[in-house]
C-alpha cells in the first residue's frame, strides 16, 4: 500500500491488485466497508489519529485501487430550514458540497453538514438558514426517529435531482 499525504488533511492510497488479493478482495467487489478498513490500516501504519471521520472517494482500475480520504470534522453543524425551496437555493449557493444528511422537521427540514477539518460551513447555509450549533448525537436521534431523508451526500443529492 502507498500512502501519499496530502496537506495534513488528506491523503491518498494505492493498493496493487496483489495486495488487494492477499485481503481476499478485487477492485469489481471494493464497497465502503472494506474502504474504511483500508483506511484505518493506512491509517494504524501511519501512526495516525484524530480522523474521527473521512470522505472517501474509491477509483478502482485495472492494475489496483486508489482512493482518496479527505478528513472532515468530528462535529457537525445542523441548519433549520423552513421550507423546501429554501434549502434548495442554499445547495445550490455553497461552493461546496460537504458532507451531509438531510431530516425533516416538524416544520421545516434540517440539514447536517460536516465542514472539513478547520473549516467553517459555507457561510450561504448561515444567510438562507437558522444555525442550530453543533450537537453530536441529533443526528442518530433523527435516525432513530426515522426523520432522515437523505442519510449521505445530500447537498449533492439536492443539487443532482433539484433544479434552482
């Protein structure tokens, strides 16, 4: 495995297709599973801590696998929307799409974000809605609650299959 560092907040690994073998694993069967644990392999061998979460993004080709994890924050901020249209606009405004869960609210919607390590969330989502702080466990409340909409990448989802 080969790992590249990318800033102190990312980096990258190759793993051959022999090393991939030796895991009982191919590049056609790679899923988020076995990503994160090749990440907290890299991670153990790197004598790393502190990446309490990471996007990841797997690029599986012929020859091995690259993937790619960027850091982001342990905590995330959650945003209150009171309607639809709203939180449309605001995904389309942020110039970035962080990770992120959408849940309904008994009146609105509630966007999570988790900004990457050291960033702030894109400052659209303070001007379009409420900013609800930083709470650690609303998000599995909702989850238990059965209020999550779109439990990853939503601020992708909502600017894939809704237009402005």
């Amino acid at each position: 495995m080969v790992i590249s560092h990318i800033g102190n907040r990312a980096m990258s690994l190759y793993i051959t297709a022999l090393e991939l073998q030796a895991r009982n694993l191919t590049a056609e069967c790679l899923g988020r599973d076995e990503a994160l644990a090749l990440l907290q392999t890299a991670l153990h061998e790197s004598r790393l801590d502190g990446w309490e979460a990471a996007e990841l993004a797997l690029f599986p080709g012929r020859e091995g696998v690259l993937l790619f994890a960027r850091r982001k924050s342990g905590l995330p901020w959650h945003f209150f929307f009171p309607d639809f249209e709203t939180l449309i606009h605001a995904a389309h405004s942020a110039s970035d799409t962080l990770p992120s869960v959408l849940s309904r609210a008994s009146n609105g919607y509630l966007l999570t974000v988790y900004p990457f390590e050291g960033d702030l969330p894109p400052a659209v989502l303070y001007e379009f809605g409420c900013d609800l702080g930083q709470n650690t466990y609303l998000e599995a409340h909702l989850a238990e609650q059965g209020a999550i909409l779109i439990p990853c990448a939503a601020m992708a989802s909502l600017r894939t299959h809704f237009a402005r």
